[in-house]
C-alpha cells in the first residue's frame, strides 16, 4: 500500500502524463517528473536525460548497471534504437531547442510563472543541473509540484523569493489539488483535482490567480 505522500505523487504524475503526446521527446526532471514515464504506454514518446541518453526507460532491479544512470543518478535502462552521447551533445540539443517538453519539479513558482528549483538560501548548492537551459531551450514546460512545503506553506507565490531558475516562465503547473496555466504573466486556474474545491485552493494558494472553471467542473 502506497504512503499518503506517494500517493499524492503519483496522481500529480499521473495527471503530467496526459498531457504527453507523441511523436515528443521528453526531458524528465528529478523527483515527481521521475514517475510520469511509469504511466506512458506512447511508443512515440521518447526520455531524454541530459548526461547523455535518448530513449531512457526503467530497469528491472536485477538488470541495474550501476554505470548506466539518470542525470538524477538513479538506474535505468535504454529503449531499443537507445542513443547515447556526451554531455555536451545533450546539451546541444536542449539549448538548440529539441526538447519537446520539459517537466520539472520546483521549491516555488511565482504567479508570473517564473519558478526556483535550484538554490535555498543559507543551504549548500550541490549544484545548478540542466534545469536552467530547459527552461530556455524546451518547447514547453510543466512543473510538477505538491501545492504546499512540508512545513504548510504554499509553493505558488505571488513572488519568489528563493534564486529564480530562468527569467522564462512556465507553461503549466500540476500540483495535488489543481491544474494552472500560466498565460501572459498571470496563473490561470483550468482544473481541480478530483475530490478538491475551490475554496481549499483558494486557501493553499498564496499567488493571484484567476479561475477558469466552475467550481462543480471535475
């Protein structure tokens, strides 16, 4: 049986994988992003991890090869047609604007879109990660995200205050609780998750945003 925790990953997850759609290649983040591969049955989908593999797909506990990883070092394994390359290949291609979609997790995103995912202030930065050129080089990116930190705040701000990752903002957030859509600079409320009100993400929500549903809309 899944933790309350998992389960709330796994329907944010679920809910990022609707909205891919192939022929698309794929660059997964760390963390939530990480589980969205699990529900795609689209052959015509195909990951992307930016130390130098196209075509990632899970690997089988027993068939682990410690040398074949993530850019979040965790074990995987490659799809037939694989292809492999150097870092700055990789890179190439997500600067040159390959990558179809993005989908990241985040510590904030603001209601202009904009998001911090790499630096808390007073912490040691292990380091800044791909998540900077994605922003700039992927056609569109999804934040995945749960709605609030784990101490009750809220993760959508009206302003972050954690180092910005890029100054672009995102295409669309998916937390727990709802989806948003971020268009010209404002956060647009297009869905709630089942069982969820208005009301409650009204009250998780520190940002402005402006409500595209109704309420009883599920």
């Amino acid at each position: 049986m899944l933790s309350e925790k998992k389960q709330i990953q796994v329907s944010i997850a679920k809910r990022a994988a609707k909205e891919l759609k192939g022929p698309c290649v794929v660059n997964l983040g760390i963390g939530i992003p990480t589980l969205v591969a699990k529900f795609i049955e689209d052959e015509n989908i195909y990951f992307h991890t930016e130390n130098g593999l196209l075509g990632v797909t899970d690997v089988e506990e027993d068939k682990i090869d410690p040398n074949l990883v993530n850019a979040g070092k965790l074990p995987v394994d490659e799809t037939i047609g694989a292809s492999f390359f150097n870092s700055a290949e990789s890179f190439g291609m997500i600067r040159g604007g390959h990558i179809d979609v993005a989908i990241l997790g985040v510590l904030q995103v603001d209601q202009a879109g904009q998001i911090a995912n790499w630096a808390v202030p007073g912490k040691n930065i292990m380091g800044v990660g791909g998540a900077m050129d994605l922003l700039v080089g992927a056609k569109k990116v999804i934040v995945t995200t749960t709605h609030t930190s784990k101490d009750g705040k809220s993760k959508l701000l009206k302003k972050c205050n954690y180092p910005i990752t890029s100054t672009r903002s995102v295409d669309l957030i998916i937390t727990e609780l709802a989806v948003f859509e971020v268009a010209d600079n404002k956060l647009r409320l297009i869905e709630l998750m089942p069982g969820v009100t208005l009301e409650e993400v009204k009250e998780k929500t520190a940002a402005d945003f402006i409500v595209k549903i109704k309420e009883e809309v599920r």
